[in-house]
C-alpha cells in the first residue's frame, strides 16, 4: 500500500533518511556500482498493512532500473515520512 510518494533522495536534508538505509547500499559489495549511490537514487514509501501508522517498506530506484527494498522491523526504527506538496 503506498504511503509516500517517489522522490530524489538529493531532495531530502541530510540526516532524514536513516544512515543505515544509506550504508545497506553503499557497503553491499555484490550490487552494481550505480546501485551502491544512494544519493543519486529516488525512495518511496509503503505500507505492508493498512494499520501501520508510518510506512514500513522503502524502496530506492537506482538510474540503472534496479530497486533495493528496505523493510523496517520492530518499534525502535526511525521510519522516514513525507507527503506530497
């Protein structure tokens, strides 16, 4: 269920999307180079369930086409929301 619309990542301030999603890309050493640029990509959001009060699925789409999902688990993570303007 989509929650967040697509957006450039180079549109957020700097600290808004957790470092972790950043370093899941940028250390995975058996993904594409392009892929490993977090910070050329967009990210959307999305919900698994509709009772989710802040979206639990992030998905970056690199410029080569590929998308990296990135699924928050528990209640400590920071979980990252923005809406359209």
């Amino acid at each position: 269920m989509p929650a967040c619309p697509r957006r450039p990542v180079r549109n957020f301030k700097p600290g808004f999307i957790p470092t972790k999603f950043f370093e899941y890309l940028e250390h995975n050493q058996k993904i594409a180079t392009c892929c490993r640029h977090p910070e050329d990509h967009d990210i959307e959001a999305r919900k698994s369930h509709p009772d989710e009060k802040q979206p639990d699925i992030y998905i970056f789409h690199c410029t080569c086409g590929l998308k990296h999902t990135i699924f928050c688990v528990g209640a400590g993570d920071v979980r990252p929301f923005w809406e359209v303007r």
